[in-house]
C-alpha cells in the first residue's frame, strides 16, 4: 500500500464501473475489470474519505450527499434477485459534504446538500471491489443535467484544494457507453472504439499538448473521432471531466492505469497523481 503524507496530493481515478450490478455478480465479461479494481488500491493509499462523482446521478445544480448513514439504491433492472440485495454499508461523511458545498459555492456554482439520497451502483459496484469492507466513509457529487463538458470541469476545479485532505476522489463511468452496441450481435463497433480511446488516451496522457488544448479538447469531445457512436449521451464521460478539473492544476497529465475489454469493448481508466 502506498503511504501518503499531509503534503501528497491525493489521487484522482476515472474508472469503469461495468454493466449494472454485473461485476459483482461474477460475470465472465468482467473479469479484467474486477481484477483491476482489486488490485489498483494498492497504487491509492489509505485515504480518510472517498468522493465519488457518479455517472448515474444528475441534478439541475450540482448535489452532494450529506446523509450519515446512505442507504442503496438499486438503479438497474431486470437483473437475478440476488442483484437486489448487494448491500454496502459505508458511512456517509457529513462534514466533508458540507465542505465541498462551501468549495463548491464560493466558486459562485449553485450548489446543495441532500441528505436522504442513498449511493447508486457508481458508487457500490466499484467501491464493493476495492473496499469491501465499507470501512471507509463515501459521499457523492452529482453530474449537472445540462451535461455542459466545460461547466463540468468548472465544477472539479472548484474542489481542487481536496486532494490536499487525503480525500480519494472517483470518477465512474465508463470510457465507451453504447448500450445498443454492448447488446447488439449485428454492429461490430471495434474500429469506432479503438478511434474515441485513442482519442482519449492521448488527449490525458500527452505531454505533447499545453494544457490550454488539453482543456479545449475535452471541452470540444464531441470532435473526436467516432464520438457520439462511443457516447450517444455523454453521462458516462463527464465524470472524467470533472476529474480533470480536479486535477489540471497540479497534475494535468494522467497514466493509463486500465486499457482492457469489458463486455467486448475496449475501455479505459486513468489516474492522476
């Protein structure tokens, strides 16, 4: 386990949280995901909380969860009863809660506090894997229902001074989200895949590109190639923006930590630290 001290910055993770409850299930699609989830917390030290920013969880303004004691919310269907009664039992983190409101609005971003909404499986799933024991306490930070890529940003900009706290903060979602293709047996969609993760790759780990490009391209997404065929919404993406926002200041440049196939496409994590 890598050791932190009051002035390491923490570490900030965009990762895959898989299909629905799916990873934990023991799908065989999975298995490289869960792999890496088990294995990536040593590269993470022992952080005091855990800030998740959630691909599935939207507001008209940005929102965090200040309750103490989150309940689940199963926000998939269709799956085996079994999927229904994944528990994880992390506490919640009031305190941190309201200071990321108070980052979050002297930034002039509109911003509240919910204190009855539970953790989706952004949180749960990848959490249940790397962190089984829910010994750490978690909030939640809300996408903006605008989806704006550059607002998105804004927003983890706003909460940079956190990795200063030994606060690990999660981007989940997935790097390819299209559903149709994930289930469809007629569309192959590999050469549009391996286009938009080359894309992505290059556009968080060159050192090639001044940090004002970095910023345009991420902002400017929906250029890159085969875009909105890897991301038809764009919910799955954004929580790396926000990422990225929180980790531009001081380490803008990110290491490719995952580049493996989930449920036959291609998908990536990146790490900033």
């Amino acid at each position: 386990m890598v050791s932190r001290t009051s002035e390491t910055l923490s570490p900030v993770l965009y990762l895959p949280h898989g299909g629905g409850p799916l990873p934990i299930l023991g799908d065989k699609t999975h298995e490289k995901m869960v792999s890496f989830l088990k294995e990536i917390v040593s590269k993470l030290g022992e952080p005091s909380a855990i800030l998740v920013i959630s691909a599935h969880w939207e507001e008209d303004i940005a929102t965090i969860t200040s309750g103490s004691h989150p309940g689940i919310i199963y926000d998939y269907y269709g799956f085996p009863a079994e999927a229904y009664q994944i528990q994880y039992a992390a506490d919640g983190h009031p305190q941190l809660a309201k200071k990321v409101f108070e980052l979050i609005a002297v930034n002039g971003i509109p911003v509240r506090l919910d204190e009855q909404r539970g953790f989706d499986h952004g949180l749960f799933v990848p959490l249940k894997l790397m962190y089984p024991n829910a010994q750490i306490p978690c909030i939640e930070l809300s996408l903006l229902k605008n989806l704006d890529p550059g607002k998105h940003i804004a927003l983890g900009k706003a909460i940079t001074s956190l990795r200063k706290k030994n606060i690990l903060i999660i981007g989940s979602g997935m790097s390819f989200h299209n559903l149709k293709v994930f289930f469809s047996r007629e569309i192959d969609g590999s050469k549009e895949n391996n286009e938009f993760d080359s894309w992505l790759i290059e556009t968080c780990t060159s050192q090639d590109l001044s940090p004002e490009k970095r910023e345009q391209r991420l902002i400017e997404w929906e250029k890159a190639p085969s875009a909105r065929f890897c991301h038809p919404r764009e919910d799955h993406l954004l929580p790396l923006h926000i990422c990225y926002g929180i980790a531009c200041a001081d380490t803008p440049i990110a290491e490719v930590v995952f580049n493996q196939e989930i449920m036959g496409k291609r998908v990536t994590s990146l790490l900033w630290q």
